[in-house]
C-alpha cells in the first residue's frame, strides 16, 4: 500500500535512516508515541522532500525523478561539510587532548547551533503538520515526535559529516578508546543542539503568541549566535601556546569557565589522557547531569510544544506603516513607479516574514559578533600598534560579504508562498524590477547599517584618513550582492516553501564564498594602501559599476519562474 502511495508499484529497499529508526521503536513506545503513526508521517516527510525540485541540476534532476530515482540534495552535498572540517586535523600536531577536543567541540556547536537555526527554525515552527494531521487521530506526541526526528535525520547526518575527519583521526592518533568517546559526544552534542532549541522555543511559545512571539524568536537566535561566538572566543583565552617550536600548550582553566558547556564534553579526554582529577571529574558530571535533565525537559515537554505552536499564527493585525528611511530610499534608488511599489512591498516582507528572518539574523549576527571580538581584542592588547599597522582592522567590514549569500537564498522562501499566482500572472516586464526591488531592500535594510556600525569602530582605530577606502568596500559590497542575487535567485523572491533538504543552500554558498572574500579584501586592502591614487580609481569604477544596476540591468526573462511544490 505504502509503495503505491509513493508511486511504486515494488518495493523498495528501506533507506538506512529508517533502519537506525526502527531499533528505536521501543524507546519512542515507552514515551507514549504511536510509533507505526510516526514512522508513516516520517516516511512520507523524507520522500516529499526527496522529489523537490532541484534547480540547481535542472535537466538532470528532472530526468532522474521521471526514471523514479529519487535523490535528497541535502545528504549529496555534506562532502562539502567533511572537507571544511577537514581543516581541523592540523589540531593533531598538538599532544595536548584537551585543547585538541576543545577546539573541535567548539566548532561542532557552533556549526550545529547557526545550522539548527537558521535553516530548521521554520520547520519546527511549521503549523501545516497540525493543520493537516492534527485533525486525525494523531496525538500531539506522536506529531511533535515526527517533526524531531524528521529534523534529527538531517542535523545528526549534517553533523556525522562535520565530525567525520577528526572522529577518523582520534582513532589513528589517540587510540581506538578516544575515537568511540568522539563518536558518541558529538552525536550526544547534535542532540543537544537539537533539544536545547526545541526547549527554548517551547518556553517561548508557552508565553507569547503572534508577532510578537515571532520577533522573540528571531532575536533569540541572534543572541544565541552572539553568545556562541563570544563563547568560541573565550575558549581561546583557557590555553596559552608555551613553545611555539615543540607546540606545548598550558590551559589555564579558571571557575568562570564552568559556563562554557562544550568545556563538560572535553573533560572526559582529560581523565583518559591525564588521569583523574577534580576538575574534570566536576565537568564529566556536569555532561551527565545536564544530559539527563535535557533529556527530561524535551520528552515531557514535546507535546505541549506541539500545543503552544498553534498560538505563533495568532495577532492582532497591525497596519503597515512606511517609515522615513523607507521612503527616502525609495525616492533616491528606485526608478519608476512599478519598482517602488515593489520596493514598499518587499520592505514591508522582510519585516513580518518569519521565514526570512529565522534564516537571516544568526549569519548577521555572526558578521557583527566576530569583527567586534577582533576589535576589542587588539583594541585591549596594543592601540598604538595597531594604529601603526591598520590592515587588519581595515578587513573587519569584509567579514559582511560572507552573509550576502545567505541573504540571496533566504529571500526566495515565505510562509505566504502560494500567493505567487499573483506574481505569475504579472506581465514579463514585471519580474526584473521585482528582483531589482529586493535587492535594493537587502542592501538599504541590512548591509549599509551593519556596514557602517563596523565602519565606524575601524575609523576610531585608524583614522578618517581611511574613510575612501571603507566607502569603496561598501560599494565592493554592493556589487557583490547584485552579482550573488542574479545568480541565486532562480525563482521570484517570496514564492518558494522551505523544504528541509534545501536547508544548507545559504550556509554552502558562504562557504564557497570565503576563500574568495578573503582574496578580495586583502586585495582591495594592499592596493588601496600600496598605491594611494588607485583608491579614487576604484572609487570611480564601482560607482559606474552600481549605477548600472541599479538602473537598468535585471532581466525580464522567464528564468525567474515560479517552482511547484
């Protein structure tokens, strides 16, 4: 019955994922779950998601799915993860556990954290599951059991891919003891991750509702990206480099440090490498204690959130109400009337959309977070040296270009998505000035403000001597994002439903994108610096360069067309 349903009529090989799940009916059957229902809703999830449309393969995607192989673009593209971390093995040249597992378990949780929510914040907070299995006999447990799991494929197969290099590795460097230990803290790491956010959502649905509930929920990642940043920061100020020549490390571990809770996965490498000792023995407890209580918090707490989900759709409406800044902008940046109704109109969007907003502010929260750490970093260690030797100051406002794609993809989803038909039935000459208009927002909205807040902290450092140079980057900036929005925006903004195997577009593209915007900023930096007069060179092309696009470079064509679902 089930292979007719998913349109095979022979059946088919279980997918692993679903073999691991099995093995644990039992556990979902003492917490109360209808296990057949869950696996059913699950199932169902997984291949929805497999026949998405890929518009990245095009053809080929298509070709596959009419000859009933079905591929998710999310597992095919964790090779990219694995390479990233791969970067991570140059920690082994250290004989130090401590610092080595530190290091890992601190990128581990910010990995996973900034992936949990930005890109499955709006699959956990999805009302559709209530609306269309709620009103079966389904339970709420059974619901919010599917909806953990579904999401749970993803983050631990994400997370499996980030800690493969270094999990490989401990067993060829610290023993076949050290890599099982690996193994299970960063899969018990993404289970964290996984329930600290669905506990922290449900606190927050259990108080607020509506828009204001939502609001709350966006800037709760952003604190939540800020603290895991300051957090990654503060780990590096446990341990001082004695030797640089044999790498001796010192960790200079103090009781303030108790709060950092990636430090309670590293304590048990401690007792295997150095023996027993208080201090570890108090953070290996600290893991087992806040395990069970996280543990205890989600399973008697996952049905409720279920419950306290419907209230995220219920406000007051408000009217919308066009501040100054919008309207200055549009008078200054948009031509012609059509482009300023969509320029209101996509303004207005990026205030109220959820969806935008939960895949957007922790990458805008890290661009501020890390410049602002560097700064205060050096401003405390030495001003007059770095007054002496501005570049690395004058790279800070560049760390900004690697939200840009981010903010390409993020613009392309909406909880509002069938409402495209209007789009369609625009004339053709519509679409360009629609994309035009979306751009203009991104960058009015969110890169001149966070732009110049930086801008203003490496001014106080170098001096006003440096202001060209600074405004040259903005402008860099901006013809990065017309670039990056032409080649990301395969659909009209706003007409596409997040699906959780298109969860790592963004978080790709700004790994693609990092080794390029270093390249560029240094660049742009020693030209600049090298040659005085090229700074008004520069200054003279990317002026040309945007208003160009500005004023007349978006296509009408129909490769902006509307996606099915």
């Amino acid at each position: 019955m089930m292979n007719n349903i998913f349109g095979s009529g022979k059946k088919e090989k279980t997918p692993f994922y679903l073999t691991v799940v099995d093995k644990l009916a039992g556990l979902y059957t003492r917490q109360g779950v209808d296990y057949s229902q869950m696996r059913t809703i699950l199932q169902t999830k997984m291949v929805i998601d497999s026949r998405r449309e890929n518009l990245i393969q095009g053809a080929q995607s298509t070709k596959k799915r009419i000859e009933g192989e079905e591929k998710n673009q999310f597992f095919s593209s964790l090779w990219v993860y694995t390479l990233l971390s791969s970067f991570l093995l140059i920690l082994f040249a250290y004989d130090n556990w401590v610092f080595q597992y530190t290091t890992y378990f601190s990128f581990i949780f910010i990995m996973i954290f900034s992936t949990m929510l930005a890109n499955f914040s709006g699959i956990l907070l999805d009302t559709a599951d209530s609306t269309v299995i709620g009103t079966k006999p389904v339970s709420k447990k059974t619901l919010g059991a599917a909806k953990a799991t579904h999401i749970a494929i993803y983050l631990l197969s994400f997370s499996v891919a980030i800690g493969a290099p270094v999990t490989l590795s401990t067993f060829y460097f610290n023993g076949i003891a050290a890599g099982i230990l690996v193994a299970l803290l960063t899969l018990l790491a993404a289970f964290w991750c996984l329930s600290l956010t669905m506990i922290m959502y449900g606190t927050v649905l259990k108080r607020f509702d509506g828009e204001r509930l939502r609001n709350i929920i966006a800037y709760s990642q952003i604190a939540v990206s800020v603290i895991m940043v300051v957090g990654y920061y503060m780990m590096g100020q446990i341990f001082q480099i004695v030797n640089p020549e044999t790498l001796l490390v010192e960790m200079n571990l103090q009781l303030g440090h108790i709060l950092l809770f990636p430090m309670w996965f590293v304590a048990p490498f401690g007792m295997l490498q150095e023996g027993f000792t208080l201090v570890y023995a108090i953070y290996t407890g600290l893991l087992i204690a806040g395990t069970l209580v996280i543990a205890y918090l989600y399973m008697n707490n996952s049905d409720r959130i279920e419950t306290h989900l419907q209230k995220i759709n219920s406000s007051d409406p408000k009217p919308n109400t066009r501040s100054a800044i919008e309207r200055l902008s549009a008078k200054l940046l948009c031509f012609g009337s059509l482009e300023k109704a969509y320029f209101h109109f996509s303004w207005q969007l990026t205030k109220q959309e959820r969806e935008f907003k939960t895949r957007l502010y922790p990458s805008l929260a890290g661009a501020i977070v890390f410049p602002a750490v560097l700064f205060f970093q050096n401003l405390t260690a030495d001003s007059m040296e770095g007054m002496q030797t501005p570049y690395i100051y004058l790279i800070l406002p560049y760390f900004l270009i690697l939200s840009i794609p981010m903010m390409a993809v993020s613009v392309q989803f909406s909880n509002d998505y069938k409402g495209r038909w209007v789009f369609e039935m625009a004339p053709n000459q519509s679409r360009g000035p629609f994309v035009k208009a979306v751009t203009k927002v991104l960058l009015v909205k969110y890169i001149i403000p966070i732009y110049g807040i930086i801008s203003v902290l490496v001014l106080y450092m170098v001096g006003m001597s440096y202001a060209l140079q600074l405004i040259n980057g903005l402008l860099l900036m901006s013809t990065i994002l017309y670039i990056e929005s032409k080649r990301a925006n395969k659909t009209l903004p706003f007409t596409r439903k997040f699906a959780a195997s298109e969860a790592n577009q963004g978080c790709m593209a700004s790994l693609f994108f990092f080794f390029p915007v270093f390249i560029v900023s240094v660049v742009m930096v020693l030209l600049q610096n090298v040659f005085p007069t090229s700074e008004w060179i520069i200054a003279v092309l990317l002026v040309g360069i945007n208003v160009w696009w500005m004023t007349n470079r978006f296509s009408n064509k129909k490769n902006t067309k509307a996606v099915s679902v």
